[in-house]
C-alpha cells in the first residue's frame, strides 16, 4: 500500500483523512500514484493535474522524504520507501505571491 498525503482543500473535497492508503501495481512513480489516487477517489480528477495532459498543475508539489519530487519526469521511479509505504507520498498545494 501507497501512503498519500494530501492538503487540506483535497481532503475536504475528497472527504477523506489527510493520509490515504491506494494500491500502486507495477512500478510505483508519480504517474502511477496519481493514476491510482484519481481512480480511488474521482472527484479528484483535474484537481492534482490536467485531466488531458496528465501534467502536474503549477502551485501543486510532490515530495517524498523532504525532496522537491515535482519536477522528476512522471515515469521516473519513486524512492522504495514510498513503494513499502514507510514514508508516504506528499501532495502540497504551493503558495504564489509575496
């Protein structure tokens, strides 16, 4: 099991905790996840990325074990403690703005 977390406007969307559970099969990377996240909760769906493009929309940012994983190619393997779901997958709407 994946461990995602998601920020507080997701949740309430989503109406879930802040950290949920989905099954990744094949390799675990970002695509993957959220490919998972977005068929376990569909009203999620265009919220993380575009609903065509499948790019990441621009004030959201993936982290696993305090690393920047945003701008990492969408295929590119996640760390294995995200696949053992030691550490979970962090979905963080960013600031704009000063």
């Amino acid at each position: 099991m994946i461990r995602v977390r998601l920020p507080v406007h997701l949740q309430t969307l989503a109406r879930v905790p802040r950290e949920v559970e989905i099954e990744v099969a094949g390799p675990v990377t970002q695509r993957a996840v959220l490919d998972a996240l977005e068929a376990r909760y569909p009203v999620l769906c265009g919220t993380v990325r575009d609903r065509v493009t499948k790019k990441r929309r621009a004030l959201v940012r993936f982290f696993v074990c305090q690393r920047d994983f945003s701008h990492d190619p969408a295929d590119a393997p996640l760390p294995d403690v995200v696949a053992k779901g030691e550490e979970p997958f962090w979905i963080v709407g960013s600031m704009a703005g000063g």
